[in-house]
C-alpha cells in the first residue's frame, strides 16, 4: 500500500546525518516500487501481445512473471479480472478447450494444476465466478458472453453453455425445471442471436417468433412446453439488442461514422479538378482522432473520485514542520523516464511544422533540458534519442534547404556540447559529425571545396599548419 512508502516526520533528536539516510531510505523505497510498477506492466502488455499470439505461450509467460499461478481457480481468476484487456476471442478458445487438455504434457498430474482436464476445470471456476441470481435469461446469457468471444466450432459452445445452463439452474431455481431444458433454450438462443443479427442472411429467411417458439416445444420435462409469454419476451429482446461485445459495437460505431462523413464530402464537399489529396484526409482523420482521445481522456479524469479536501490538508502549526523531505533529483529521473517518449514526440512535431519563433525557442529549450536530464540521470537512451533528433533538425549533410529554425539548432547542439559535454558520452557522434559538416561548409565558403586546392602548395591553410 501506500502507506508504506509515505514520508514519516523524523524525530527531534536526530542528527543531520541520520535525517539524511533517512531521506536516501526513503527516496530509494520510492524509486524502487516506482521501477517495479514499471517493469510489471511493461511485462504485461508483452504477456498480452503472447496471449493474442498463442494462448498457452501467454499463459506460460503470465505464470514465469509471477502475474497467475499454474492452478486452474487462480488462472480463471486472472481470465476473468482481466477480460478486458486480454484478447476475448482467445479467452473463449482457452475456456471452449477440449475436456482431456492439459497444460503439461505430463501424466500422473492433478488437473487442477495443470495435468488432464485442466481446462474444463479453468471453465468450472470461471462460470462459477459468475452471479447470475435475479436476471432474465437472456440478460443472463448477455452477462457472460460479455467476458469472451464464443468460439466457431459447436462443440465448443456445447461445453461452455452447458456449464452456464448448470449455473443459472442452481441460482435461479424457479425458471426452469432442469439444467437440461436451460442448456437446449440457452443454445436455442445463441443461434436466434446469430440468425436475426447476421448481415449475410436475408431478411425474409430470418427467423421468426413462430419459428422460435415452434423450434422450442417440447423442451422442458416429460416433452412439455415453456411459456410463450416467457419465449416472446427472450425474443423481442433480441431482435431489439443483440449479444455483441463492447469492442465490436465501438468498431461498428466507429466504421458507421467514417463512412457517414465519406458519404457527406464525397456529396458535398469540392475536391477540385484533381480530388483533395490523400494526405490531407489523413490528416484530418488523425486530428479528429486526437480530439477524441483527449476527450476521452477529459472524461477519465473528471470522473476520478473526488475526496473531501478539507480532509487532506495538513494543519501544521508555525512551530511544527515536517525535517524530513526527498530530494528532487531522487523522483526526477522516475518522472521523466515516464514522459520523455511522448514528449520528444511532440517536441519534433511542433519544431518540424511550425515557423512561429515562440514555438521554436520553446521546443529547443526543451530539447536543451530533457538532454541535460537524460545525461546527469545515466538515461543513455533518452539521451541518444535526444541528440540525434536535435542533430537531425540542424539539415547538415543533407539537401534540404537550410532555414533560420535549421541554424538555430546548430547553435542550440554547439551549445550543449560546451555547456554538457563532459556527460554526453556515445552521444558525442553526432555533434562531431555536425561540426565536420559546418568545417565542410567553411570549406566551400573559402572556395576550398576540393583537397587538391586545399592542399595547394602555399595555401594559406597549409602555411599555418606547416608554421604550426
């Protein structure tokens, strides 16, 4: 928790030096679950990119990294916490896996940790951490498909609806007589769910309530028949709001508004005698993307609980104050190996496309400040990155046509290494070749654009080198 690492007042009687490691003990503490955080998620997300790839592979990284155990309650714990960042269609093949899988080729090993039968049990557990108590059917239905893409194959789906049908059963014991009768209408339904909601099949050859009333007689106990109140309300519910997941409607909502506003400029909007240039579409649609993501982002942090303010201010008397405090080189590092990525990214940008001098000055004391901080933090990397961007905007040693932003870049490189030069290190390499490109130049500028002139017998040049 974090309370662990909260700043604690040193005591009166402690002298400079104990107050100082204590201030080191606690900087090292933060810094230390800081890289920890980092390193977990930065595991994660690789674990993510293994699970969409080949759920056994990102199974066998999560269990290495310590993120799941090798059980199967643990591993539906972790399915089910995390179904929404983990690939949902590889979520339903890990739960639809056959009924003798395992997760070790070895025999003689439990199933629930991973021997025969390990992935019916990880099914078991899942469902199991279901509440379906109180909810319709088809609500009930929409609840658990919610977490995971069915699988194509029908076997699949008979292992998995089966074990929801057993578990709406045991929650709900006056909707139906038998688990039975649950698991015939729960994938009578799935197929409902597919035939009125696929765009491939025909509107007039879609199912209707007669046909789904008359494929579902005779269901219950002894051949009997379930209410056609209860079967009309589970249709009319489905052809009104069909089983989908989040992702897909916001990928259909998303391809339904690209395609409304091609429809528009193509209609209304002029292209010219050539039509309006690719690049410039792009660029519209990447900058409506960027608002809504930031957006977006607006929304997330607006809606973070808000805590009683009052409640967090310290009142701290004119004789009380707090010895102990971090010194700021100690979080700095921490901060800005979190932001430098995205802002070397905008530093380019703006320096890239703007002429605004402001703007400029702005962007080049930026990159003046990350390089200082890159290089007395060790970031070797940032640092690097960094520099070659900066060396990369001066133009030397290409064709680009040199404007004044291009020069003061030159300036803003020469500076740095005067100023931070004994901590550059490997980023040295492109400042040498700058100031070789800039000797070139001086070169072509003093009509000594070729070695022979250069090393013409009484040259100037030659002369003060020859004296030297």
């Amino acid at each position: 928790s974090i309370d662990k690492y909260r700043i604690k007042r040193v005591p009166s009687g402690m002298n400079a030096l104990e107050k100082e490691d204590s201030s080191e003990n606690v900087a090292e503490k933060i810094v230390v679950a800081f890289d920890k955080k980092r390193t977990a998620q930065q595991n994660f997300e690789i674990g993510v990119v293994k699970f969409t790839l080949s759920p056994k592979s990102g199974l066998s990284f999560f269990i290495e990294n310590g993120f799941v155990e090798l059980d199967a309650q643990d591993m539906a714990r972790f399915l089910y916490e995390n179904s929404e960042k983990l690939d949902k269609t590889q979520i339903g093949e890990v739960l639809g896996r056959e009924p003798d899988a395992s997760f070790i080729k070895e025999d003689n090993v439990d199933p629930e940790r991973g021997g025969k039968g390990f992935f019916l049990r990880v099914l078991h557990h899942y469902v199991d951490k279901m509440e379906f108590t109180g909810l319709s059917f088809d609500d009930a239905i929409r609840l658990f498909l919610s977490g995971f893409r069915l699988p194509g194959e029908a076997q699949k789906i008979d292992r998995i609806m089966e074990k929801f049908a057993e578990r709406f059963t045991r929650q709900n014991t006056d909707v139906f007589p038998s688990a039975d009768t649950a698991f015939i209408l729960a994938f009578s339904v799935i197929m409902l769910n597919t035939d009125l909601h696929n765009p491939s099949i025909k509107p007039e050859r879609r199912m209707t309530l007669e046909s789904f009333i008359r494929n579902n007689k005779g269901i219950s106990v002894d051949g009997g028949d379930l209410p056609e109140d209860f079967l009309t309300g589970i249709f009319n519910r489905i052809k009104e709001k069909p089983f989908s997941l989040k992702e897909d409607d916001e990928a259909r909502e998303k391809v339904s508004k690209e395609s409304s506003r091609d429809m528009f400029e193509s209609l209304f909007v002029f292209e010219g005698p050539f039509g309006s240039s690719a690049e410039d579409r792009k660029r519209e649609k990447f900058r409506k993307e960027r608002e809504e993501m930031m957006a977006a982002s607006e929304q997330m942090f607006k809606k973070r609980p808000s805590k009683n303010m009052s409640s967090r201010k310290l009142n701290l008397d004119s004789s009380t104050q707090l010895t102990d405090s971090v010194s700021p080189a100690d979080v700095v590092k921490p901060m800005f190996d979190v932001t430098w990525g995205p802002l070397i990214g905008t530093l380019s940008q703006v320096l890239e496309s703007s002429t605004n001098e402001t703007s400029i000055a702005l962007c080049l004391s930026g990159f003046v400040y990350s390089i200082r901080l890159a290089s007395h933090s060790g970031m070797s990397l940032a640092r690097n990155t960094f520099v070659n961007s900066l060396a990369k905007f001066t133009t030397l040693g290409s064709i680009k046509e040199m404007k004044s932003k291009n020069i003061e870049c030159i300036r803003t490189l020469l500076s740095i290494a005067i100023i931070d030069g004994e901590y550059l290190g490997d980023s040295w390499s492109p400042i040498l070749q700058c100031i070789s490109q800039l000797g070139r130049l001086h070169l072509f500028a003093s009509g000594l654009d070729s070695e022979d002139q250069f090393l013409q017998v009484g040259s100037p040049q030659l002369t003060k080198i020859s004296e030297a």
